[in-house]
C-alpha cells in the first residue's frame, strides 16, 4: 500500500507541474496557444479549469502525504540503534573485537580544583 501510494503522489506531482507550466500569470502561457479548445470552451473556461486543477491537485498531493504516514514500514524489533547492533553482531562473531560502551560504563570523577580566593589578593594590594 505504501508503494501504491508513493505512486499516486508521484503522479499527482508530475501532473500538478504541467499544469502550472501551461499557465502564464498574465493570462498568456501554453493555454492561449490552444485556439480549438478557446472556441469551444472560451479563454475564461480554460484559465478557470486550469486553476481549479491546480488546487484539486494540490489538495491531493497534500492529503496523500498525510495518509501515506499511516503506511509507512516500521520494524517492530528495533529496540537499538543499528550501529550499537551492528557492533553487538560483530562481537558475538568474534568475542575478541573491542567494543565501544557507548556511553553505558562510569565515567570517572574528575579531580575538582580549587579556585584561587580572590579575596587574598586583595589583602596584597
């Protein structure tokens, strides 16, 4: 389903970009070219249809994209990052690589220095 609809907003969008290139914001544009279709439908019908396909495919384009979230493949046992169980793999391989602890072991207290006391050099002055 997910790919299905990967599709549609694919087509949608190559569809949505020919429809806004055979527009022109000054009424021009490919669509003024089309002399057939003008007699028939007239110059104010067209500009009108292509507007409105325009924003129909706009609005699909967007709501495909909301839908499509409810497909997307997820793994249901991805409890670690694919690095940590990438190294995890390579240690069950071969138990004498060395492995990063990533953060899990203690870290070891650093000595606290003291700062010199601001007041005794002021007894010097």
């Amino acid at each position: 389903m997910y790919v299905f609809i990967s599709i549609l907003i694919l087509i949608a969008s190559i569809l949505l970009i020919l429809i806004v290139l055979i527009q022109n914001s000054k009424g021009g544009g490919l669509a003024s070219g089309f002399s057939s279709s003008n007699q028939i439908m007239g110059v104010r019908k067209t500009t009108d249809f292509l507007e409105k396909a325009t924003w129909t495919l706009a609005g699909v384009v967007v709501v495909l994209s909301i839908v499509i979230t409810a497909f997307i493949p997820r793994s249901e046992n991805t409890n670690q990052s694919e690095i940590k169980q990438q190294v995890n793999d390579a240690v069950a391989i071969d138990p004498n690589t060395i492995a990063p602890d990533f953060g899990t072991a203690q870290q070891p207290a650093a000595p606290v220095e003291e700062a010199p006391d601001a007041s005794a050099d002021e007894n010097k002055n």
